[in-house]
C-alpha cells in the first residue's frame, strides 16, 4: 500500500544508522590494532551517505513521472554508498620494545580518535532515536486519519 | 458585458450514469465494478503487507538479516493496512445497512 512507503524512508535512515554504529564499533576495537592484511596499521574507516532519490536510471525516472499526477513517490531516503578510509596520517608513538617499532624506535599507530569515536557514537544514537521519532510520528498519523468521522 | 455561462453537467451524476452503462453491458463484461475492484485491491494490499513480514521474520529468525527495525516497521505496516481494511469494512457495512434500512 502506497501510504505505508513513508514508513521506509525512515527505514532506511535506521539502517544506515545501524551500519555506521558498526562501523565506529570496528574503529574503537581496532584503536591499537597495528598490523592489517594490507601492511601497516590499522586505518580509520568512515561511512558515506547518499541521497536515494536522485536514481538516475530510465525506469525509475518514467515510474517516477507517471506517478507524479499523485504524491512524490521519489523520496527513497538514504542509502551507503561506500565505506571509505580516513587518510590522515598515523600516530607515531615512542616504544623501542614494541615488536612493530622502526629502526628509531617508533610504533605507527592507528589514525583512530576515541573521543571522536565517542562523539560520533552519541550522534549516530541520537539520529537513531530522531529516525524512530519521525517513524512513529507517521505510523500515529496514518492511526489518526483512519480515526476522522469517529 | 458578462457572457451567460453554459450549465455544466455534475461530476458525480456523469459517474453514476457510467455505472449504469457497466451495468447494463451484462454480467459477462469484462470491465469490473469499481467497487469490486477496490476491495480486491485492498485486500491484496493486505495479503502483500502480511507476506512482507512473514518474509521478515523468516530472514531475522535464519540470520540472513540482521535488521531488528526492518522486522518491526513490516509489522506496523501489516498492522495498519489491517486497520485500513477494517475501517473501510465498517464504513461499507454502515453504508449497506442505511440503505437497507430505507422505509419506503
């Protein structure tokens, strides 16, 4: 039914929530990782987002202006479109006895902030929670308009 | 100098005498009632709505998602196209009992 679509446009705000709070989870575990598959430590990993409704596809175009005589029914939400790497540079740390050091002595460490990881946690919960809040929102006014005449 | 406005026919009265005219083609016609069509759509609406979240609640219960939100949004759907259709069942069953209950 065409009217309950609202509801997953808040969907998908509360998966790429999901997946970004997976993705901060990997960087705070991986704060001291110092060796990876690809060399080198560990680097800090960051989710992009896209807008969904500028597909760009004939389908979806021709859908879309035929269904244009009703409501918008372009509004897809978001979507991830990748997880991309922070390329700052590493932290470089003084340990002659870490097995990882340098010739001088030094230990390249990952480029992960965890105060910014914690930031960055609140945010995502708080966007969840402003996800669920526009979600009900739509559920109670769908609930409220089979109410008129009551 | 105002022009006389020529009476235009009424909207709904123009849709009634289609319904005539579907009517009167006989029962074999092919072209379907619109109320026939309305509670097939809603009801399938319904159907749809409940295969969504069984659909849901298989993948969520295999592992194959993991999306603990995607499963409740599909049963507030199921729940509300529910409601809809019960609401639209009460206000026929209204409809069809004042008539009824025409004296003549």
């Amino acid at each position: 039914m065409a009217f309950l679509s609202s509801l997953d446009i808040s969907g998908s705000g509360l998966t790429a929530g999901r997946l970004r709070m997976d993705v901060i989870s990997e960087n705070i575990s991986n704060a001291e990782t110092t060796r990876t598959d690809a060399g080198g430590p560990y680097r800090r990993k960051i989710v992009e987002y896209k807008c969904a409704d500028d597909d760009a596809s004939f389908r979806s175009l021709l859908d879309g202006q035929i269904a244009s005589s009703s409501a918008p029914s372009t509004l897809k939400g978001v979507e991830v479109t990748g997880i991309t790497e922070d390329r700052t540079p590493f932290n470089e740390e003084y340990d002659p006895s870490s097995p990882d050091a340098n010739a001088q002595g030094y230990v390249q460490k990952p480029n992960v902030d965890l105060v910014k990881e914690t930031v960055d946690m609140m945010a995502v919960t708080r966007a969840y929670s402003a996800n669920l809040t526009a979600l009900n929102a739509v559920k109670s006014m769908a609930s409220k308009a089979l109410e008129i005449g009551k | 100098m105002n022009t006389i406005q020529p009476i235009q026919p009424i909207g709904s009265l123009e849709e009634l005498g289609k319904l005539k005219q579907t009517q009167a083609a006989g029962p074999d016609s092919s072209v379907a009632l619109p109320f026939q069509s309305l509670v097939r759509d809603a009801v399938s609406g319904v159907q749809q709505t409940g295969a969504d979240l069984d659909g849901e609640i298989y993948k969520l219960t295999t592992g194959q998602s993991d999306d603990l939100h995607n499963m409740m949004i599909a049963s507030q759907k199921a729940g509300l196209s529910v409601s809809m259709v019960v609401e639209l069942r009460n206000k026929l069953l209204d409809a069809y009992k004042e008539i009824m209950n025409t004296s003549l």
